[in-house]
C-alpha cells in the first residue's frame, strides 16, 4: 500500500481526486504548502499530488523541498488548462502533469503511470542499498538490549491487569495496554491498529506519541504489506530484518510502513488464527534494542490482548443483537412471551403487556401459571411436546378477549426445546371493524333489494293502474274484458310469484314431511305451468309444449324417468316451487322465443337416492354468473328475478336433499338429489 499526499485547497477537486486515490492508498491531505512539509518531515511518502495554481513562482521551490525531504517520491501536478500556463519551466521539475479539465480515465492512466515510475525507483534504490552490503559479510548480531527489570515486569503484570479489568470497553483495555507496554520497554512511540468488523483494513485505534495525521489518514490493507507478512508467518517483525532485504519488494513495503508508523518493531495481535491487530514499537528513549525476553514477553501478551478483544467484540456484537431485537418487540403490533425450560417466563414484550392488563413486574421471571388461560396451557404444550399452533382463536377465561394465538418450540442442539414463544394478537377491532363492514354492507344490499322491489313491482302495477283507469268507460267492451283478464291476471301472478319467492328466501318455514312420488311432482308442476302432451310416449319419455306466461316463450319440453320407485319425503307444494323456479331460470336465459327444456327423473339404487335433473340447450349462462347462482346477495344485485334458484336450493337442502348446477357442453342442468322413501 502506497502512501499519498494530497495537496489541495479546492472544495471541488480535492474529493475527486480523494475518490480516486483512497481505494487502494492511505492518503494524507494537507491545504497548503506548509502543511504538506511539515507532513513530509515526519513521515515519508510515496505519492505527492499538488493542485498547482496561477502564479506557479512558488511551485518549483515546493518541488525542491519534496525531493530533499523525499528523495524517492514521485510528484503530480494538476495544472489549469494549458492556456494559463505561462512559464513552463516551473512545472518541468514535476514528474508528470495533468491538465484541467481531465476525465477519470485519464486520471487512472497517469496514477498507473506514476505507479511505475514509483516502482522503478525503490527497485533502484534497492539495487543500491545492496551493493553497499558486502556479498559475503556475515550479518550483524542481533543487540541482546537491555533487559527489563523485576520491577518494570511487575509494573507491567499491574498494567495488564487493569486492562483485563476494564471490562467490555476496548479503548480503555487498548490504553491501559500501551501504559502497561511504556512501563516494561519505554518506547519513543506505541500504536495499536485494529482491522474493522466489516473491512479489511488496518486503522490506529490507540496510539502514544504519533503525530495526529498518521492516525487519520493511514490504514493498511489486510492482503499485502505488514498485516499479509504477520498473518502467515505468525511472528514478530523489526526494521533491520525488512531492511536487510531491500531487493524483496514484500519487505520493502514492510519497510515503509514500519517507517510510516515511525516503528522499529512489529507484533501480531492473533487469536484463533485470525490476525486482530498489530502492535507497532518505535525506538526506545533510552535508545538501544529490544531484548529477546522482553519481545517475547510483549508477544505472550500480546496474544492475550488478542483474544481479548475478540471476545469484547463477541460481546458488543451480541449485545447489539440483543438490543435490536429487544427494539423489534417492542415495537411490534404482536403480543410475544417466551418461556425458558424452567417454564419461567424470560420475555414479555409491551404490547403483550397492553393486551393483558398485567405490569411487567407481574409476569417476568416468574411461572407461566401467571399467564390467563389457556395461554399457559399453550405455552407448556409447545415445551412439553414440541408441537406448534398457527393462528388459532382463543377467549381469555377472565375477560373474554378473542385473541389470534400462534406458538411454537425454540428448538437448540439438542432434541428437548430450550423454551417456548407465543405469539398473540387482540382480534377485538377486528371484529369490530369486521361487524362494520357487515352492517355497511347488509345496509348496502337491503337498498339494493328494495330499489329492485321497486322496479319488479313498478312494471306490473302500472299495467294494472292503466286497465284499472279504462274499465270504467270500456267495460261492457267483452275484448277489453279479456285483455284485461289475461294481462292483469298474468301481473297479479307475478307479484306473487316475486313475493313467494322474498318469503321462501327469508322465512324459516316448517315444511310438510309427507311421503310423495317425485314423477307425479314434475308432472303437476308442468302441467300448471301450462305444459300439454303432443304424443303418447312408450311409458318412459313424454313430449310436452306449451307456452310460458311470464317470460312468452315457446317452450318444448321432455320429461323422462328411470327405475321404478319415485318416492321422497317433503312438501308437495313446496317442490313444485322449486321446479317451477329453476324452469323459468332456464326460460329468462334462452334468448330466442323458442325454448327447450328436459325434465328428467332417475333412482339410484346403490345411494337410495332419487334424482331430479332439469337441463337446457337453448339457455346461456356464463360460468363466473353459475358459480355465485346460490348466492342471493349477488344475484339480487344482478336481478331480483334470479333469485329463484337460490329459493330453490333452500327449499330443497329443507328436504334433506341438495341442488348442484353445471355447465356442460352446450348445456346448462340443475341436479336434485333427494334420500328415497319406502312405500308406506
């Protein structure tokens, strides 16, 4: 990982170039001249990009004071537009320029570009430091340093354990760590870096004595550098080792960022295998080395330091969890308790509470048998025997509040639940509202099922007012006698008829139970409606016309049975009704003025049933509208007139029997089935 110094004063191009910049490199910022070499020389950098402004007299000074401070530094300059240079040569001491305006594209290719100079560079400089090595010379002893005392040990002992004794706070624990560091070594400089939860990169989280922008600005990625060379070698590392091999370029980006850090000595931070940290010494203030002991020691520690903070994280990390569901019930519409093994109840969230009338104080931490029933008794099912409930409906025994109830085991490793949760919810709005909308719509069908009152009964009785005005003056007239017989008769009836079927429809009538032949049933009941035979049949199929009153249709009937035995139970009167509504059904639905409608009559032996079947092929009868044909409060809003097989159906289900439609190929049926007598 490169380090990079931004030099920028504009608002406007310092976050763009900081986009382009961050991803990969620990960027430093710095507004001015000043502040970018006050920067300088504290920390090395490999990367100097300068906004460079109008006049440039001052530029070419700056560039001089970067190459002095770092020699190895590559310098971009981002320039306004080629126009506004007026001297040339102040710009020339920059390693690359980048004109205004530019494209991001262009903007990654030099960035490229002065990635490879870069490399260029420290490969030169290694090839350097290395000939001024002897080939052959053998390598410096390591110094022994100096030895901590019983004393610094001890301190250092205190230190650590204050730090293990600070709890779940990480600064603090991280603090009390670097005093308990400063006591047993007394280094210049201390830091810990710690890699976030959801990144991969390496911040100071506690640090002594580096300089501010240092701990801001710099990171380093997991997946190379110091953090890559600590996670797979598992040991310390100190700068003379990364310097001693320049020409590994691994070792050379150790070496910088050791340097960066300020740092002579670098020690993993690892628990369970996972690299959580680093620990960064700078040089004694004594001077000297550090010993083999007191690195060793530090080591040791710093493996527990490790694990520690994994644990305190584990611990935020569930805390956190802990604390957001907690949030979750709270706020939830929904009632929860759950239970433990004990049967004691270890939750209970607010609107439980609410819906219960009960203080938290009430309920927690004590027996389910507080709960009201059944709402124990559910809860001790659900941990006894591992079996869940879904939205079931319940009444508390006290206060008779319907509740939508569900529960099910918490399940862990093993085959016992390790507790139980109920999840409940008041149903009394709901049925409120539920009871509102039906009274709503109750209100909305009894004014639809007068409004159709109104118009079924306009039509005849305005044919009745009319003759009731005229026969008067045309009595003695014999035609107008007829007239008025026929067509008055014929409205009177179905005033009748429509009233019959509102009686029918809405009355809980107790029906005769006589025992009656069902044959002799559809005979009378088309022989009322007008039906005469045209032919004797063979005894089984008759062939019946005639012409229907109230719809005028010229109707063919066929009436046929099979088997011998006819018998039912019921109400005579009542079953030719019924018949008689289903047929004008099938009339008003023929378009045309010739009707066809079958009658059949069958007995099946093997259900000691008897069945009616009244079918038509000239009738049509979409299937969305037979599906809902039994339902009155749709067929009302459609026609009051329909509402015929839906007085049909009741009557027959009055009988013991049922009334099924169908839509067929080409046919529309009605299908009574009705349990069959004995002879009496």
């Amino acid at each position: 990982m490169k380090t990079v110094l931004l030099v920028s004063a504009s608002e406007t191009l310092r976050p763009r170039l900081m986009r382009a910049l961050e991803y990969d490199n620990s960027v430093f910022t710095a507004l001015s001249d000043d502040e970018a070499l006050r920067t300088l020389r504290l920390t090395q950098m490999d990367l100097i990009v300068k906004e460079a402004t109008p006049p440039f007299k001052n530029l070419e000074s700056f560039i001089s004071s970067v190459r002095h401070l770092c020699p190895n530094a590559v310098v971009l300059c981002v320039v306004p537009g080629a126009q506004s240079i007026e001297d040339e040569s102040a710009i020339e001491a920059a390693d690359f320029v980048l004109i205004q305006p530019f494209t991001t594209r262009q903007l990654q290719s030099l960035l490229r570009q002065a990635g490879d100079k870069l490399h260029l560079l420290q490969e030169l400089a290694a090839l350097r430091a290395s000939r001024r090595i002897p080939v052959d010379g053998p390598p410096e002893a390591a110094s022994p340093g100096v030895q901590a005392s019983s004393h610094a040990l001890t301190q250092m002992a205190k230190e650590f354990a204050k730090a293990l004794a600070a709890g779940f706070d990480l600064p603090r624990v991280l603090d009390q760590f670097l005093d308990g560091v400063a006591e047993l070594v007394r280094p210049s400089r201390a830091a810990i870096l710690l890699a976030g939860p959801d990144t991969r990169q390496y911040r100071v989280a506690a640090y002594r004595g580096l300089a501010r922008h240092v701990v801001e600005s710099f990171n380093l990625s997991a997946d190379s550098g110091l953090p890559l060379w600590l996670m797979t070698e598992g040991r310390l590392i100190q700068i003379e080792e990364a310097q001693s091999r320049l020409a590994d370029p691994a070792a050379r980006e150790i070496a910088r960022e050791l340097a960066v850090l300020q740092a002579v000595v670098a020690i993993p931070l690892s628990s369970h295998g996972e690299l959580v940290g680093i620990l960064t010494l700078g040089q004694r203030i004594t001077g000297g080395g550090y010993g083999r002991g007191e690195t060793e020691t530090l080591f040791g520690l710093a493996t527990h330091l490790a694990t520690a903070i994994r644990d305190i994280r584990v611990h935020h990390l569930l805390e956190y969890e802990k604390e957001f569901n907690e949030r979750i019930l709270a706020r939830m519409s929904s009632g929860v308790i759950t239970i433990d093994p004990d049967e004691k109840v270890v939750a209970i969230n607010r609107r439980a509470l609410e819906i219960l009338g009960m203080a938290a104080g009430e309920v927690l931490h004590r027996d389910l048998r507080v709960l009201p029933s059944p709402l124990g008794d559910m809860l001790f099912e659900a941990l006894a025997k591992g079996r869940s409930v879904t939205r079931a409906e319940v009444h508390l025994a006290l206060r008779n509040l319907p509740l939508e109830v569900s529960t099910y085991p918490v399940m862990g490793d093993r085959t016992e639940p390790m507790g139980a949760v109920l999840v409940f919810e008041d149903m009394t709005a709901q049925r409120e509202l539920a009871q509102e909308r039906r009274g709503a719509e109750q209100l909305q069908l009894l004014t639809q099922v007068v409004a159709r009152i109104a118009d079924e009964i306009k039509n005849p009785l305005v044919s009745i007012n009319a003759f009731m005005e005229l026969i008067g003056e045309r009595y003695d007239d014999a035609t107008f006698r007829n007239q008025f017989s026929s067509v008055v008769g014929r409205d009177v009836r179905r005033l009748v008829q429509i009233f019959d079927k509102l009686a029918a429809l809405v009355n809980d009538s107790d029906y005769k139970r006589e025992t009656l032949d069902l044959r002799q049933v559809a005979e009378e009941g088309l022989a009322e409606l007008g039906a005469q035979a045209l032919a004797a049949g063979n005894g089984e199929a008759r062939l019946l016309t005639f012409t229907d009153e109230s719809t005028q249709k010229h109707v063919t009937a066929t009436l046929s049975h099979e088997g011998s035995s006819f018998l039912v139970r019921g109400d005579h009167g009542m079953f030719k009704k019924a018949m008689s509504y289903l047929i004008w059904y099938l009339l008003r639905k023929t378009p045309g003025p010739d009707a066809k409608v079958s009658v059949s009559i069958a007995h099946v032996p093997r259900e000691e049933r008897v069945r009616l079947t009244i079918s038509s092929r000239t009738s049509e009868v979409r299937a969305e509208e037979l599906q809902a044909i039994f339902d009155p409060i749709q067929v009302v809003q459609e026609n009051l007139i329909d509402v015929g097989p839906s007085v049909s159906q009741r009557i027959v289900e009055s009988q013991g029997g049922r009334l099924e439609a169908k839509h067929g190929r080409g046919e529309v049926s009605f299908t009574a089935s009705l349990p069959a007598a004995a002879h009496p």
